[in-house]
C-alpha cells in the first residue's frame, strides 16, 4: 500500500501484539468464548488480497488505513454475532468448496510473492534485476536444503533460517538498509487506533466479512484436527466459541491497528511433530508474542527485510497454501464432471482480477471495484454459488447431486447416449429395453421403462436384457 517504513513497523508490532492476544482468547478463553485448546493464531493471509484492495480503494499508505481497519472491526463483529448459525451451515462447505477456495487463495497470493521477488515495486527501474532474483533464488535455496537435509525442530524453522539467510546476503552485498531501525525504541507500545478513527465503507465491510467467512471455513478443518490430535472430540458448541474468539481476537485487532486472525496450519504440523499438546504452553507463546508486541525494535527489524528476501519466503507459504487446498480437494468427488466444472471455474474467475485489475477499474463506482478487484472474493463466491447450483438446487423431476458421495466413473441412465440404449419403446413385442454395443458388459445399470403404462420401470444391469415386468406397486425390480 505504500506505507512508510515507520508505518510498518507499527504495524507488525500492532500484529504481534493482537496475535498474542487472539491466541490467549483461544488457548485460555473466556465464558462462552475461545475453544481452550492448543491454538496459536496469526495474521490470516487468505486476507491480504483484499485488505490491499480496500486500503487502495480508500486513497492508498497511511490515507487508507482508517477504512481498512473500519472494514476489520466490522468483519470481526459480523464473525462474532454470525458464529452460532454458521456453525450450521457448515454442510454447505464441503471439500469441493473448501479445497476451491484455499487453492484460489495460494494462487492469487503467489502473484504477491512474485512482486515482492522482483523487489517490490514493479514500476522501479530495479525490479527483476539479477540482484533481486540472486536474493530471492538464495532465500528459496536455503529453505529448500535445510527442510530436505534437516530434521526435528530445524526441519519446522526452515522458512526462518532462509530469511535469516537471506538478509545476511542481503547485508554483505549492500542491499540490505537497516539503519533506520537505530531510531527505534527498545519498549513502547502502539496505542489503539493510532492511524485514525475507523472508517465506514459499505462494501469495504462486506468483502472483508466474506473473507471472513473463508478464514471461518479454514479454521474449521483446523479446529478439528487440533481435537484430533489432543484426543478431544470438537462438538458444534466448541465450533460456536472458536469462531467468536476468531470474531473478537479480529476486533481487538482492528482497534490495535493489525488484521484478520486465524490459527495456523503450520502450528498444528508442530503440536503433531513435536508432541507438546498442551494448551497452557500455547498460552505462553501468545504471552511471548504479546511481549515482542511491545518492542518497536523487533518491529523496525522485521519490516526493514528486503523485499527480495521475503519475496523468496512466501514462494513457499503462499505455494503451500495452494497445496493445502488441492490435499482438501482430493476428499471430493472430482470424478464427476459438475465438481470438476465448479474448481475450474472457480479458479478461472478468481484468477482474472489476479491477471489483469484493469478488467475492475472499469467498472462503475469503487464498491465493485473492491469486491471484483479481488480474486479470493470472486473466485470464493464462484465456488459457493456453483456448488449450491449443482448440488443444492434442484430441477423438479430430478434429485441434487450429492456432495460427498464418489462416483467411481459410473453414470446415471440419464448421462447415457442415445446409441447406448434402445428403449423399450423400440421393441414392443417383448416390452424389453436393450443396452446397445456401446455400453455392453460395462457394468453400468440401463433403465428402460416397463411395458405399457404400468408406472413401472426396469433395470439392465451389465448391458444385458431387462425383461419389462408390470410391477404392482408401482416400483421396478432387475
């Protein structure tokens, strides 16, 4: 957004400082409030996307952090109030949908990862130089060698040791500038609304609270696998209080200046990894990020990162994301055509902001521009809507898809060709309905109306013959 380097540093210690506190409001909880479980939250990257084009929407830097923040709050509370009915809505987003919209989300963010590896700024005339590729590239290298060759604990800071990396190439080429971080105090605070009073903007607050609802869908699946991995069952009331902690620990958030918050997928890998499950260990990180949260310097340090190094960093988070969401997919029912139709379209949609914003900018008034300027929010409706369409709404005469069900290449008398079937219609001296070459022996069940009109129907199974025989209760026997 173009903030200043001051700025940023406000705002990562504004993060640190909500994320400590989300994750006590998680892991230690209130009444009726956090799921009291080993839950560490941070800032949600499915969100950034549209923060940004809000913040730009709003006048860009430091002008458009009032509405972007606004938009936060709101979406924290609209979480808040919602979580008791979401909870029952949760069959509306099955694999398909879930695994649509986490894979729409990695693919539009590894278009920021690859600004930030060309420098930043794609109107510099330094962007893509061999300088900032060499940074990036270096980055991504050390990450890489220390996940295949390590184990353990270094194994699970990879990402950390190639930042380290990274900035340490960064500094011995010249490349790196942290002297503004001198100026920093060693101990202070950002105080609550700090860049303005919260600004309300109608749409911004409704394409923030649709991510929300996606963060409220991711978090879902991760609430669960943490129950799994601590041995305790996560009920829909668990569901209710961990959603109002998302909404509230959101809020906080936008008051301190900071984001989105929501657990951490790669925190629940460690509780399994390392086999410390208990809440209260939780609760002390969210004490220590608090704690960093109260330090300017850490802040100063963290933001004055070059652009390349982070950029070869979230190559790997922001890919992972995308990966993340193909494991959840491969739980649907992709085999049939309607599952894979709803992916590929919801990924094409999502990714045309992605390619070309301009197709936004043209449309009339900045509400649209916000919403269609984002590909998380447009390929996530299209991911929502398509599968409402294919397997919640249904034809009269017909019955909706199931969602969960695998179809295992096995299609419905309706999906078949005409050549594949002669109707008993074509055969009325014996009232048999006949599976045509096409179709022979494959297995597949072939119905074919009974003999005159009985009500009745018979089925063919294995592409043989189905005699027609008038049943007298108006049902069909093979």
């Amino acid at each position: 957004m173009g903030l200043r380097d001051a700025d940023q540093a406000m705002v990562v210690n504004a993060s640190l400082l909500a994320c400590g506190l989300a994750t006590l409001l998680q892991s230690v909880g209130l009444p009726g409030i956090g799921i009291r479980l080993p839950v560490v939250q941070g800032p949600a990257t499915s969100a950034v996307p549209s923060l940004i084009a809000v913040g730009l929407a709003a006048g860009g830097a430091h002008a458009g952090l009032p509405t972007m923040f606004g938009a936060v709050i709101a979406a924290g509370l609209a979480l808040f109030v919602v979580a008791p009915v979401f909870s029952k809505l949760v069959r509306y987003f099955p694999p398909l949908v879930t695994g649509t919209i986490v894979t729409v989300v990695g693919v539009t963010l590894l278009a920021v990862a690859a600004k930030q590896v060309g420098g930043g700024d794609p109107g510099a005339a330094s962007f893509g130089s061999p300088a900032h590729l060499g940074l990036a590239g270096a980055t991504l290298l050390v990450i890489i060698l220390v996940s295949r060759f390590s184990s353990g604990f270094a194994a699970t800071v990879a990402v950390l040791v190639g930042l380290l990396a990274g900035t340490g190439l960064a500094m011995a080429t010249g490349l790196a500038d942290f002297s503004g971080t001198g100026s920093a105090r060693w101990f202070g605070m950002t105080e609550p609304l700090h860049f303005g009073a919260p600004r309300w903007d109608t749409a911004a607050a409704l394409s923030l609270s649709l991510v929300m609802v996606v963060i409220a869908v991711e978090s879902i699946g991760q609430f669960f696998a943490v129950g799994r991995i601590v041995g305790r069952e996560v009920g829909e009331r668990d569901v209710v209080r961990a959603l109002r902690a998302d909404g509230l620990g959101t809020v906080f958030a936008g008051l301190l200046g900071s984001f989105p918050s929501t657990v951490f997928s790669q925190n629940v890998g460690l509780l399994q990894l390392t086999r410390v499950r208990s809440r209260w260990v939780v609760a002390a990180s969210g004490v220590l990020m608090a704690a960093l949260g109260l330090m300017p310097k850490v802040g100063a340090v963290i933001a004055a990162m070059p652009t390349p190094v982070l950029g070869g960093a979230t190559i790997v988070l922001f890919g992972t994301i995308a990966v993340v969401g193909v494991q959840i997919l491969a739980q649907a029912d992709l085999a049939h055509r309607n599952g894979t139709l709803v992916v590929a379209v919801s990924l094409g949609v999502g990714f045309l902001p992605t390619a070309y914003p301009q197709f936004a900018q043209r449309l009339p008034g900045e509400q649209l521009h916000v919403i269609f300027g984002s590909g998380i929010i447009l390929g996530s409706l299209t991911a929502v809507l398509l599968n409402l369409l294919f397997y919640h709404v249904t034809l009269p005469g017909r019955r909706a898809a199931p969602t969960s069900a695998v179809v295992g290449g096995v299609d419905g008398p309706e999906e078949h060709m005409q050549h594949e079937v002669v109707r008993a219609a074509d055969d009325p001296a014996t009232g048999t309905a006949r599976a045509g070459p096409a179709s022979a022996g494959s297995g597949r069940d072939v119905a074919g109306p009974g003999p005159a009109a009985t009500g009745g129907g018979t089925a063919a199974t294995g592409g043989g013959q189905a005699t027609g025989t008038p049943p007298r209760g108006g049902g069909a026997r093979a």
